[in-house]
C-alpha cells in the first residue's frame, strides 16, 4: 500500500472527523478547569487514524495489518 492511499480509506476520513468533533465537544467550558478527562477522552481518539497511517507508511503488509489492529482496539 502506498502512503497516500490510507487517505482514500473511508475507516480513516471517519476516524479523522470524530477525532474533530471529540476535540471540539472536549473544549467545551461545560468540563470547567477539568484537564484530564479531555486528556483521557482524546489521546484514543487520535490513535485510530494514526495507526492506519502508520501502517500504510511502513511499507510492509504484515505491518500495516498489525497497525490496522492496533487501531481496532
């Protein structure tokens, strides 16, 4: 798989937009001085179009079908 080509996947667009709108919801005023559950809320969220990235740069299929499971859980 080409590096790119994990863009056209529609698991990867759709991760990338909740990733998005969890940033937004996790902005909001209604969590007051609360720091970690945003923390806690985004960092999985990012993971997901990361690891299918990852996986596409590296190259290899047995890795990027590990990376795609990573992103699974």
């Amino acid at each position: 798989m080409n590096n790119t080509s994990f863009e056209n996947l529609e698991v990867w667009k759709r991760s990338t937009e909740l990733g998005v709108e969890v940033y937004r919801l996790s902005d909001s005023d209604e969590l007051g001085d609360d720091r970690v559950l945003p923390y806690r809320v985004r960092k999985p969220v990012i993971s997901i179009p990361s690891n299918i990235a990852e996986g596409a740069a590296s190259g290899s299929p047995l890795n990027y079908h590990r990376f795609l499971n990573h992103s699974l859980g």
